[in-house]
C-alpha cells in the first residue's frame, strides 16, 4: 500500500515508518522537521508538512490509501492541542483528497466506561490519571470526537503506558474497550496500528490494546 506517516519523528511515527517499510509498503513519512527523519529507502519520501494545517496536509496525503498519525502532546500544557487540531487538519484534507482509512494513536484512559479493565484500574489508576494528565487527555478526547463527525473510516487505537523497548510483535485488543494490560512498547503500539489499516472490524470505533 502507500502509506503516509503524520508525526513520523516522535516515537510510534518512527516505528511506523521502519515497520511499514520492512513489510513492503511504500511510505510518504511526513514531518514539520524532515531532517529529524534519519530513515532512508528506496520506498521512503521524506516531506516537509505541517500535521496541524489541512492545507499542507493535502500535499502529503493525496494518492495515499491510508494515513496513519502518531500526533500527540508534547508535555500536559501544549498549548497547540495538537491531537485535536491535527484531527480536524486531517479530516479536511482527507475529505478534500478522497483518501479515507486513517488511524491514530489515542490513549487507554479515554476508555470512560472501565470495559475490559481491572477494578483499579477503574475505580484508581484511570482517575488518578485523568487528574494528572486532564489537559492531554481532554485533547484526545477531542480529536475522538472529531473523528466520530467525519465520514471516514477511522480507527484510534488506545494503549496504555507506553514504554520505549524492543516490541515483542505480539498484543491484545479489544474494540470499545480498555486493554487488559498496562504497558506496552511503541514498537507494538506501530505492529497493531498497521495491522488494523485494512481490518474492517476496527473501523469506526477506538480499540484497546496492550501486552
């Protein structure tokens, strides 16, 4: 497939990138900043693009069957609300260029409802989380929400901690629903990502996933 990467040098975009290419994909790997992309390959397209701006997003997207974003907050205040604005970017562009599978790195704690998970994970770590991180997780809350008004057929995925370590190219999900897990490493966080790209059971809907 070709496939274009949003937030290609943060840590799941980077996993995306190498594990798309190592399957066979072709890659546009899009990023504000190309020189932090130090990946080169003959199926690779490195490109100057801002994942917040629907404009320069159309330019990096258009022809692709998929994007894939790993656009997040940089830190609880960033003031950009990058995952929403980016969501709503993407959204327009997509809608303007016909592409239509787009997949996005969400987070475990918006699963609100406890399904799938422990009783302290629901009753303390999710609450205790969300008073920490209310800000990244409102964000996130947002671009779901901008996804769930579109027409596209979108997928966010949920993992929990993230953890920087060699993948184990294994995970478990669920659909609407937490992860049974804590921890999971990018490296698997960018294996389920890919692997949902054209799993129709996960369109429309945030799935959870973890170790």
């Amino acid at each position: 497939m070709k496939l274009t990467v949003l937030g290609a040098s943060g840590g799941v975009g980077r996993q995306l990138v190498t594990q798309a290419l190592a399957d066979g994909h072709e890659v546009t790997a899009a990023l504000r900043s190309p020189q932090k992309l130090t990946v080169r390959h003959e199926r690779l397209t490195v490109a100057r693009a801002d994942a917040l701006d629907a404009t320069s997003v159309k330019t990096v997207i258009d022809g692709a069957d998929a994007v894939l974003s790993g656009i997040g907050q940089a830190g609880r205040h960033d003031p950009l609300r990058p995952a929403s604005t980016s969501a709503r970017a993407v959204v327009e562009a997509m809608t303007a260029t016909g592409v239509r599978r787009l997949v996005v790195v969400s987070a475990a704690p918006l699963n609100r409802t406890g399904a799938g998970q422990s009783f302290l994970t629901r009753r303390v770590f999710g609450p205790l989380l969300w008073a920490v991180l209310k800000e990244l997780y409102t964000d996130l809350e947002r671009m779901e929400a901008v996804l769930r008004d579109s027409d596209l057929d979108w997928t966010a995925v949920r993992p929990p901690r993230l953890l920087d370590k060699p993948g184990e190219g294994r995970y478990r999900h669920t659909v609407e629903a937490g992860p049974a897990g804590a921890t999971l490493a990018r490296a698997d966080v960018a294996l389920a990502m890919l692997d949902f790209v054209d799993d129709p059971r996960t369109y429309g809907h945030a799935v959870g996933i973890s170790r």
